[in-house]
C-alpha cells in the first residue's frame, strides 16, 4: 500500500487560496472580454454581441465582432500570458524582483529583428505572419546569448545580477540603434513601427492567432517545471546541493524565457512590465511557490493587458496603444520594487 504524503494545514490553505485566486481572475477575464467586445470605434450593444454571437446579427455586426475585436482580444490573452510567465521564468533564474524580458533585453532584441523585417518586406501575407515569430525568437535568442556570455565567468557561471545588469545594457544599446534605424525609414513605415514599438496589438486577425498559438504549448513544459524553479530559488549552493544541474536548467528555462517573448512581441509590439508587475502580484496573492505562481501569473498577466487594451480603445479615437496603458501602471510600480529593495 502506497503511503500518502503528509499535507500540513497551512499547506492545504495555501492551495484553496490559489484556486480561490484563480477563480477571481478567470471571472474577471470573462467580465472584461465582454465589455470589451462592445469597446471601440463602432459601438455595439449587449444585445447585438449576443445576437452576432449566435448567428443572428447583421453582416456589419458579424464582420466587426468575429474578423477585428475577438482575434484582437484573444491576442492581447496570450501576450499578456506569455509576457507574465516569461517574467515568472526569468525572476526564478536570476532570484532578482526587477527581471522582466522588457527590462532585460529580450524584448528589445525581438523588436528589432521584426523592425527591419517590416520596414524591408510586407508583414500582411500569411508566410509573413507565420515567419515574424520565428524571426523574432531569433532576435531575442541572439540577445539573450550575448546578455548570457557577457554574464558569465569561468568556474562561476552567470551571476543573476551580472545577467540583470548586462541585460539593461543591452537593452539600452538595441533600444538606441532602433531609434537610429526608425530616422531613415519612409514617413509610412515610420508610423507604423512608432506605433507598434509603443505596445499596440496590431496582430488584430485570425492569421497572428495562429502564429503566436503553437509557441504556447511551451506552458504546459514551464509549468511542468515548476519544482526546479523551486529549488533555484532556494539559492545556487542549495541547488547544487539537491543535484540540480544548475547551468543546463538555467539554458533551458532561460530559453523558453525567450521563446514566450519573443512570440508575444512579434504581435503585440513593445508591451513592457507584464513581466515584471504580474509575477509580483501573484506572489503576494499565493505566495512564492511555482507551481501555483505560474499558471496565476499567466491568468493576471491576460487580465492586465486585456484591460488595458480596452481601456486604450475606450479613452480616445484613434486608440492609445495598450503598451502606454501599462506603463502608466508599471512604471510606478518598478519605482516601489526600487524602493523597496534600497531599503
């Protein structure tokens, strides 16, 4: 007979409070994606969404709901859930509050390879669609691989803080070359990659939505790698101690770190800080085990950036991009994060 292992009663609360926590978000979202649906330059009422749901709307009602605001919407759920477990990811392997793929280069690295991507080749054919997050994850991967050699050191490793601070560094330095590249671009270009450099989910067709939906089958992995996640945060030398082979899972986490990103921000633009704020929030709702941090980080990060997406489109015509609306609230709270770890 297979003993049973003992679940202590702060253990057993622990997990109600999560699926208490996950309930609220999941109904959130829901309450949100409705009024959003009727969010927009063309207004739709409760009713006329639900007829257009079933069948029974006119054409107009139809082509706006199914072909622009649900692809859009379904869009800004998976960014938001790529972004904040990427975050979750990164601030796992570095044990540092400020790791986020926007903060640390990732972001940047994938935005400039889709940049000269659209300003030479047109982004609206389907092999065009399907090839931005290919070339986007290479972009990030090629990032994430001088931010990881700059970082590390013989016998040693990379040192999370070396990784933070050689990501901002580089950060800053692709974030300077896009600038320069923008300047010689055509006032058409210019426009469009002003915009989506600014975080507008501009992916707003059935076409992103399937190139951004098979780099999502890398969750069910990070999720399934939630204990490893645990035993990084408890430090290197216990690590090592409980046989973990710190720097192959640190590559390995590390890139599909990457990979989540990048696949974001081929559609979503340069979305930062749902990396950064999501993780933070669902620690301090659940506590700092992974198992229930990742798929909670995930479900906030879907609600921040639906709503904030929503928000853009209700506030003024034309929109303000949904990367504006985060950082509106992000910024703020990576000025506490600072403050708080300077005390």
């Amino acid at each position: 007979m297979t003993k049973q292992p003992f679940v202590t009663k702060q253990q057993l609360q622990k997990a109600k409070r999560a699926k208490i926590v996950a309930a609220t978000l999941i109904f959130l979202i829901i309450t949100v994606f409705f009024i959003s649906l009727n969010t927009g330059y063309i207004r739709l009422a409760p009713g006329e969404v639900m007829a257009a749901l079933i069948g029974q709307g006119t054409a107009q009602q139809t082509l706006i709901l199914f072909d622009f605001r649900l692809p859009r919407m379904i869009i800004a759920l998976f960014v938001g859930m790529g972004l904040a477990i990427s975050g979750t990811i990164l601030q796992g392997i570095v044990r540092n509050p400020l790791a986020d793929p926007g903060i640390i280069g990732i972001n940047a690295g994938a935005s400039l390879t889709v940049m000269l991507f659209v300003s030479f080749f047109s982004a609206a054919s389907t092999v065009s669609i399907l090839l931005m997050p290919i070339l986007a994850f290479g972009g990030a991967a090629g990032a994430a691989v001088v931010i990881y050699l700059l970082s590390y050191k013989r016998a040693q490793g990379a040192s999370p803080m070396r990784i933070v601070i050689t990501g901002v560094a580089v950060a800053a330095g692709i974030n300077a070359l896009m600038i320069v590249l923008t300047l010689k671009l055509n006032p058409e270009n210019y426009q469009f990659l002003a915009t989506w450099l600014a975080g507008s989910i501009w992916g707003a067709n059935w076409q992103f939505v399937l190139a951004i939906l098979p780099w999502l089958v890398l969750l069910p992995y990070v999720y399934a790698k939630s204990l490893t996640l645990n035993i990084l945060h408890l430090g290197e030398e216990t690590s090592i101690g409980l046989g973990t082979n710190l720097e192959r899972e640190r590559r390995v986490l590390f890139g599909a770190a990457v990979a989540l990103a990048a696949a974001s921000v081929s559609v979503s633009g340069g979305i930062g800080f749902v990396g950064l704020v999501a993780p933070h929030l669902t620690r301090r709702l659940v506590g700092e085990k992974h198992e229930y941090v990742i798929p909670i980080a995930g479900l906030t990060g879907a609600l921040l950036l639906l709503t904030a997406d929503m928000i853009g489109r209700m506030i003024k015509q034309p929109e303000i991009p949904a990367g504006i609306i985060v950082a509106v609230i992000g910024a703020p709270y990576f000025l506490y994060l600072l403050a708080k770890i300077k005390d």
